[in-house]
C-alpha cells in the first residue's frame, strides 16, 4: 500500500526560490539562463541549494535555450530561465524545439514584466505560446510556483514539446507560504524515447508525407506534434491545473496569475475559472463556466492573450473595453477591478504633484565619467542596456539613441555608413551587452570595412540585474583564471588593431583615450575598466562638499546624474549639496563645476 | 497568536538601499513565528539605487489572497524616505497610522528642473494628514555607535515593535539571525534608540491614543 506523502516543512518563498524548489524535486539536472529582472534569482537559488544541478549563465538567451534542449535531448531534465525580453532573443532556439520530439522534459522559465515595473518592455511570452503551439504554465502564487515546475516537466515529456512556465514581476518578488515534502530527495530524472529529434521544418509533414510512409527511416523522424496539443488541450478539461469555482451567477471571470486572489478578495462571490495551464485552453470548462453565469469576464495581465484565445473559441468575454490594455502589459490590481466591477466603491486621490523617480546612476559609477566626456565634446553615441543606458534619460541626455541588448555597436555602424563615415556616432557598450550579441555587431564592422568607435564598458559583471557573471568576469559558477575571455584580445583577434584600456577615475587619460579613437580614421574600441562600485563595494574615498559661497546653482553637477548631488530646500532658498552618506569621493563632479565650488 | 490582533496591512516604503527588505524579512519572521498567515510582495523598480521600493506586507489570522494591499485598506506606512510616504497617504484606512522619516532623497527629475520641487515642505504635508503620524528626523538622532543613514530600518523596527507593545527579546533575536555578525551590535543600538524614541512619543501622545 502506497503511503501519503508527507509535506510537513512549510517556507516562507518568492516564486523565484519556489520555481527552484520546483527544479529540485523534478529532478532537473541542468539549468541554463540568462539574467534578467524580475526572474534573475531562479538561477541563483538553484545554484546556491542545490548543488546537484549543474548551472550555467550562458553568454545569451539563445544559447541558453539551446544548451537546455542539448541536455532534454541527452535524457535529462533542463530548464532555460530568461525575462520575455530574453526569449526574443531566444525565439529562433525554441522554434526548433516546438513540434520535436522530447527526450527529458525541457522547460523555459519565462518572467513577463507585468506592469512595467522592472524594466520598459511590453513583451508577453504567451504569444509564443500561440505562435509555435506550446504548452504555457502560470502559477498564482509561490505554492503554484513550486508545484507547476514540476508538472511542467511532466507535461513536456507527456506530451512530447517544451513547456514555458510563465512568471511575472509580481510572482517573482511575492513571498508566501510553499508546503512541501521535506524528505525529497535528489535525483536526476531520465527518459530517452528517441534516437533522433529534429525540428518539424526538416521532416516536414506536408511535403514529405512522412506521416503515411512505412520506413522506419522516415517514420521514426514524424513527430505529431499537432495531436499532442490536441491531447493536451482536451486533457485540460479534467486537469487540476484548471480550477473551475462555481458560485454566483451573476459575475464570472476567467484568471490567471496574480489576478485570481485580487478576484478572490474583490469579488467573493463570483464564480471564477483558475487557468493554470493557460495554454491549450479547457474549453469545456469555459463554456461550463459561460453557461452559468450572466456576465463572463476575462482578468489577465498583461496583453489581451486569454482574451483573444477565448474568443477564438467562439464564447463572448469582456476584457479590454472594460479593462483598457495601456501601457499594453497591463498588472492588475484589486483596486482597478473593484472600481470596475464593485458598484459604489469609494475612489481614492493621491496626493498631488509628488515627484516621480527617474533611474538613476549610483555614484562613482564609470558611466557617469563616458556620459559626462561625450557630453562635454558634443559626440554622438548609441547606448546600449546596461547601467548605461541611463545615460539616455532626460536628466542626463549623453546618448542618441539605445535600444536592445547587445546592439549599439551595430547600430553605429548602420549610422555611418549611412551618414559617409562624416560623423563618427560613437557606440558605448557594457561588457554583458558586449558577450551577449555585441559581438556580432564587431565582428561584422570589421569585415564590412567600417569606421566606427566602440567603448566598451567592463565592470567585470552584468551590473543592472545585481553583478552576475559574464565570459570577462573574474568570478562565476564555473570560473578559472585560464578560461577568462580577454575583451581586448577578442577585439584584437577580431581584426581590430587600435585598442586601449583605461581606468575612468583618470580622467584625462579617459579624455585622451576617447578623443584619439573619435578622431581617427579606423575602428577603435576603447575599454573602460572599473568594477562595478556597487557589486564590488568599491572603497570610498573623501565624500566631496559644495561651498555655498561659490556655487551659483548653475545645476551642472546635477546633469552629471549622480546619485548623491541633490537640490534641496534650505532656510530661505534652494541649495545645492552632496549627500555625504552616498559620495564615493570619485571628483567627477569638481571636474565639471566653472565656480571651482566642489572640494574635497 | 494574539486573539485581538487578526491581521494588519502594511506599506513599507522608501528607496533602494535603505533596507526594506531587511525590515520586511525580519517582521515575516516575528509574525511567522507567532502563526499568522503571510503574503509579501516587494516591487523594486529599476535601477540599483536611489529608485522607489514599496513591500505590500500583510498578516492575517486567515490565508491571505491579494499580495497586493487596495487603497483604503492600509493599517501602517511605515517609510524610511518622505516623498514615498506622501506616495502612500491616500491608501491608510481612517484609523490608520504613519511612522515616517524626514529624510529625503530629491528625485533626478527635481534636481534638473524637469519637474517642479512641491510648494512646501513634505513633513509639514505629512503632518497635516487626518492621519496619526509618528516622524523620525535622522539628524536628530546621529549616533557614534551605528550609522543611521544606513540603519534607519532598524531603529523604525525598534518604534513600531515598541508601538504595537511587542516583546523586544524576541524581535532582537530575529535581528541577531537577520544581520551579518559584525553589523549585529550596530543594529541592537539603532533598534534600541527607535524604543526610547517610540517610548517618549507614546508618553506625550497618551491621552490620545489608544494601543491597538
């Protein structure tokens, strides 16, 4: 007789630590990733509790996906963890592994930044979902979390095709209670179906009609992938993925996420459908649910992707009339349904005219040094995602343009060619855009024959996700001092031949450095070396201070956009000063000021 | 579990690097231990330093659904920087209470004249709210002994510990597992000073107000 297993150990966890739990109990033995907020910690809980699993930050989103599906097809269970942002990158890998045969379940942990709160992207993985015919997992709280990782393994060899579990920026950073079984034990699942696996475009159904040949040498390339999803679409209606309430009939929502405990708090008594398989849809369950009430909402953050599918379906949901999708990845909040669904519902008013918080730069950090000198001598620049993009905000204004990871080498190099080589627009680089993709974008300067001027930002981490690992670090999961790739030696081996390292608190070397590369007539990289002041605790020197006899509140300082120069109210006017508590000390600032009023 | 005590709903607000976290993480702990249900949920926008942080922290007697806490329903803000104290006002219950610094970290946007700085002073808005509002002003209270630009947190959990008539011992000694072990004497002290503030504050306001 089988025995109950027993879940005495209770944690308080964020979805992040939960999906690694989820990893450990599914018996994943590898994990690929890239960083990226909200869902950078999954990587990291799993490195640090788990040392059974091999982990890796691999150099891109892309190459993440493909070292997970190198290790599904080997047997063995792999995840790939990214923000959506990364499975753009990403999407071309995933492609392939949709409609194949799976050996080990393959899984890609996805965070969807609802509501816009860690970063300014509007991508939803669910359309991934949708485009390549997957299976899309979404938990509502970190119990789902935990649990849902697990099932998506299961689902993904089931039903032979990758899984995406989706998270968000609320799933990730809440913490709430996980039960769970205290005495599992690790142990590296394996399963190997097939001898070969490959993407549904070599064999593909129609042309070759793989389907009704007899050879087993074309038979045993088919792969139905269509009737998998078809299988799991109908086993939806009986899963327990999908939980179907039915209470009131006045009122019923379909939800997912989040979104389900803001309905369960506003509206008790509406019956709601709890989609944790959000894709392939139970139907039968939706129309159960449409049937009974008078009025069926649809209550999903981000794009209107439920919403669409459910229509698809042929059943009539409001969603985005009542609830207007903008900025497209919507978050919910309890407060925007009870307003819209709570008659009478007392409104609120904020306090008016405070302030909004632009990022903005820790101080000491070497790209308030690049910023300030393009700045100071009117160079054009591309920025890149990194701390530096930064730069491009209206309180600094240092770059032109930025745009995704890894691409304003590229990007310059579009720009000069375009303009005849008459400008040189500068791009500026952080050392994990540079691995990341950026790469590319030099590599393909040189051998077209470019001009263009690259500054390379190494702070020996990927800095804005929190200082994980990049292939220059001088740390990481996997490190040797021998296996550190040298940014100026790829540069050189690439082709380009004037290369210089600088350290950006010399600022007249750095001057020097950047004006030499502008000026001349050939692709130059500039390298700007520091650790990142923040990951690396960077000792500090003096804290500077502003003699308020001499300041003339000209605001110069303030454009740098260093954390630690304020403007405040005094007694009877506004000053400006340095917060004593931040200053590094690093003298950009003095540089900058005609009064001579900063010292230190 | 306290029978009186069925749950709160509370705003901890500030800026990165002032330790929301810490602050969040340790009264998780407390409430845990006496077993209540949780739900946290920290929103940290982008940037490592200097951005807006808020933790939606709620404990309750029964399972917690939303992690967010809606408008209207917040027991405490408890804030380690004005102007995200000012962001949380209109979401107190009418009963509910503030314990706020006055410290103040100008925004960027402030700073370059994108936007206007308010007309007046933040803690006189502050205080003027229905509200009942408790403010620390950090410059009065500088301390050889520990830094309180950076343990402002800790001497804000001494305050509401002391506030909600907690038992001290069993605070500090989630502080003493929290903290890494040469930052612990610093942080008993900034906890210590956040009672005695909390205790002449509660003297003078005696009268008036009744501990929940």
């Amino acid at each position: 007789m089988k025995t109950a297993k027993k879940f005495t150990a209770k944690k308080m966890m964020n979805g992040n630590e939960a999906v690694a739990r989820g990893a450990f109990e599914a018996g994943v033995k590898v994990a690929t990733g890239y960083p990226g907020t909200p869902s950078t910690e999954v990587m990291d809980y799993t490195h640090d509790r788990y040392p059974d699993i091999y982990c890796e930050w691999s150099t891109n989103e892309k190459v993440a996906v493909e070292v997970a599906i190198g290790a599904s097809f080997a047997g063995y269970r792999s995840f790939a963890v990214m923000k959506t942002v990364g499975l753009n990158v990403a999407a071309d890998a995933l492609c392939g592994a949709a409609g194949s045969q799976i050996n080990g379940g393959l899984v890609l942990v996805v965070s969807d930044d609802v509501g816009r709160i860690s970063g300014d992207d509007n991508n939803d993985c669910r359309h991934f979902g949708n485009m390549f015919n997957i299976p899309v997992l979404e938990p509502s709280d970190s119990q789902d979390a935990k649990d849902f990782m697990v099932r998506a393994f299961e689902i993904s060899e089931e039903y032979s095709t990758p899984v995406i579990l989706k998270i968000t920026s609320v799933t990730c950073k809440t913490k709430s209670r996980v039960v769970f079984d205290e005495d599992c034990t690790y142990e590296a699942k394996f399963r190997h179906e097939y001898p070969v696996s490959l993407s549904k475009v070599i064999m593909t159904t129609i042309m070759t009609k793989a389907k009704d040949s007899t050879h087993p040498k074309l038979t045993r390339y088919f792969n139905d992938f269509v009737a998998n999803i078809n299988r799991l679409a109908s086993d939806s209606n009986d899963s327990d993925l999908n939980k179907l309430e039915l209470n009131g009939t006045k009122i019923g929502i379909i939800t997912a996420g989040t979104p389900y405990y803001y309905v369960k708090e506003v509206l008790p008594e509406a019956s709601v459908l709890k989609l944790g398989l959000i894709m392939p849809l139970p139907e039968k369950k939706i129309r159960e649910l449409a049937e009974h009430v008078e009025k069926l909402y649809v209550i999903e953050d981000g794009h209107d992707v439920l919403e669409k599918n459910i229509k698809d379906l042929g059943v009539s949901v409001i969603g985005k009339e009542l609830f207007p999708k903008f900025p497209q990845m919507m978050r919910f909040t309890p407060d925007v349904i009870e307003e819209k669904l709570v008659p009478g519902a007392p409104k609120r008013t904020p306090q008016k005219d405070v302030p909004f918080r632009l990022p903005i730069s820790c101080a000491g950090c070497s790209h308030l040094f690049i910023a300030q000198l393009l700045k100071k001598h009117k160079i054009k620049a591309a920025a890149d995602v990194t701390c530096g993009l930064i730069g491009t905000f209206p309180h600094m204004e240092a770059y032109s343009f930025e745009k995704c990871m890894g691409s304003s080498i590229a990007m310059a190099h579009g720009y000069n060619i375009a303009k005849e080589n008459k400008e040189n627009l500068v791009a500026m680089i952080g050392d994990g855009g540079f691995w990341a993709t950026g790469i590319n974008g030099l590599m393909n300067l040189v051998y077209n024959n470019s001009q263009s001027t690259v500054i390379i930002v190494d702070n020996n981490c990927l800095a804005m996700t929190g200082g994980q690992n990049v292939a220059s670090s001088e740390f990481g999961y996997h490190y040797k001092p021998e296996n550190k790739l040298d940014i100026a030696k790829v540069c050189e081996a690439i082709g380009i031949t004037d290369i210089v390292t600088v350290d950006p608190y010399k600022i007249e070397s750095l001057e020097e450095a950047i004006m030499n590369a502008v000026n001349a007539k050939t692709n130059s990289v500039v390298i700007v070396q520091k650790p990142c002041v923040t990951r690396f605790k960077l000792p500090k020197d003096t804290p500077s201070y502003i003699d308020q006899d001499l300041c003339t509140q000209c605001r110069q300082c303030l454009h740098i956009g260093c954390l630690a120069i304020e403007r405040k109210a005094g007694k009877d006017s506004h000053q400006i000063v340095i917060n004593e508590d931040l200053c590094t000390g690093c003298r950009l600032c003095s540089t900058v000021c005609n009064q001579k009023a900063i010292q230190s | 579990m306290n029978s009186h005590d069925t749950g709160k709903n509370i705003i901890i607000a500030g800026v990165g690097g002032q330790g929301i976290l810490l602050f969040s993480n340790i009264i998780s702990q407390f409430y845990m231990n006496l077993g209540y249900e949780l739900k946290i949920s920290d929103v940290v926008g982008l940037g490592q330093r200097g951005g807006g942080v808020e933790s939606h922290f709620r404990y309750s007697n029964k399972p917690v659904l939303s992690p967010f806490i809606k408008a209207g329903d917040v027991d405490y803000v408890i804030s380690f920087e004005q102007t995200e104290t000012l962001r949380f006002l209109h979401c107190l219950k009418a009963d509910g209470v503030v314990f706020t610094s006055t410290y103040e970290l100008t925004s960027s946007t402030v700073n370059t004249g994108l936007q206007k700085a308010m007309p007046e002073s933040k803690t006189a808005i502050i205080k003027r709210s229905d509200k009942k509002i408790f403010a620390i002003d950090p410059t009065e209270h500088k301390s050889p002994d520990f830094d309180i630009s950076k343990m402002m947190n800790v001497v804000m959990l001494g305050f509401y510990a002391e506030f909600r008539d907690y038992a001290h011992d069993d605070m500090i000694k989630i502080i003493k597992e929290s903290v890494p072990k040469r930052f612990v004497e610093g942080n008993l002290k900034a906890y210590e000073l956040g009672t005695t503030i909390a205790r002449g504050e509660l003297v003078a306001e005696s009268s008036v107000i009744v501990k929940p």
